[in-house]
C-alpha cells in the first residue's frame, strides 16, 4: 500500500513509465483525470481548466485574473455554473491529490505532487530526468513527431512546468532531495527504470 508521485522533465517518458508501473504493481496511475477532476469541482469545462495549465504563470492570465473581481463573479453565477483562476486552480490542486492518495496504490504524474505529499510516509517521490536532445528524440520516436515538432513540444512544455512551479513558489523541483528516486532516462531503458521503482516500493 504506498502512493508514488512520479516528477519528469518533460520527453523523459514519464507517462509510458507510469503505466508501465501502474500494470507492474496494479495501481491506479492518475493523470489527465485531475483536470477532470479539478473541472468537476470548480464547476467549469475541462478546456478551461486545461488553458489554466498551459497558461499557468503567464502574464496574460494573470492580467485577466487581476480583471474581475472574485466578489463580482460570486455574484453572476448560480449554483450551476463555475469559475476557476490561477489561485483557485492550485488551492483544489492541493485537495484532490490529498483526495488521490487517499486512495492508496495510486501512481500521480506531475502537477506539483511531490510538493503536496511531501508529509506522507507511504508516499515515493521519483524524478525523470534526460538530457534536451534525448528528450526530443524520445518525443519523436515514441509519438510519431518530426524533429521541429519534438523541439516545439519539449520546449513549450519545459516553459509551461515552469511557469507552473512558480506558481506554487517552487524553483527547486528538479533537485535530487526531494526524491527518493532520481532516474536518467538517457541511460535506462524503460523496462529496467519499472523494475527500479517496483523494487523501491516492494
């Protein structure tokens, strides 16, 4: 029974990973359905919800945010419609993760989780690492993308993770100490990266 939070620079296969595990280890592994999630109790469509990601940190949506008061908005909806900001988006963040966990056997891609369940014992926290170019050319053999395609996606996600770290006022969630595991994907083949996690949680 353990909770594992799996962290990734992004190309470094950490969705192919974590269902690779989640079948290894029969665990629930958890990933777009947060912004189901998040979607359901904010009262808001999961686009929404999804720009909040791409978006998060940036100026545009902060100057939007900064717009409308929370006061006004309280006042123009009804119990059957939703709104959702940047402050909202992190606060239910924190409790539907702690709501995941909950769970236990459950496998969290991303979203500031290692952050979140930082407290709990029975939580593993790994990190996916790789150089740029090897993330690229993961994103190109694993997805079919051209070369451009690849470097556009991991350089666009790189910004986005950022950014949404900010967020959380967090600039270290690369560093080794918040992980019991750190793998460099550059040098493990997939196959043997699952065996080291199962170890670690068996």
């Amino acid at each position: 029974m353990a909770v594992i939070t799996i962290s990734r620079q992004f190309g470094a296969g950490g969705i192919t990973l974590g269902e690779m595990v989640s079948k290894k280890l029969n665990y629930t592994f958890v990933d777009a359905e947060i912004i189901q999630m998040v979607a359901k109790k904010a009262k808001v469509s999961t686009h929404w919800v999804e720009s909040i990601e791409k978006e998060a940190g940036g100026k545009l949506l902060k100057f939007m945010t900064g717009l409308v008061s929370k006061s006004f908005v309280e006042r123009i909806l009804d119990d059957k419609r939703g709104y959702i900001d940047e402050e909202i988006y992190v606060d239910l963040l924190n409790k539907i993760i702690v709501q995941v966990a909950e769970e236990d056997d459950v496998i969290i891609l991303g979203r500031g989780s290692q952050y979140i369940l930082r407290d709990r014992e029975d939580a593993f926290h790994v990190l996916l690492i790789a150089h740029r170019e090897e993330r690229v050319q993961f994103m190109e053999k694993r997805y079919d993308l051209s070369k451009t395609q690849a470097i556009q996606s991991v350089n666009r996600q790189d910004k986005r993770r950022s950014n949404l770290y900010r967020k959380f006022g967090k600039e270290d969630y690369d560093h080794p100490d918040l992980y019991h595991l750190v793998l460099n994907m550059g040098k493990l083949k997939l196959e043997k990266a699952a065996d080291l996690i199962y170890d670690l949680v068996r």
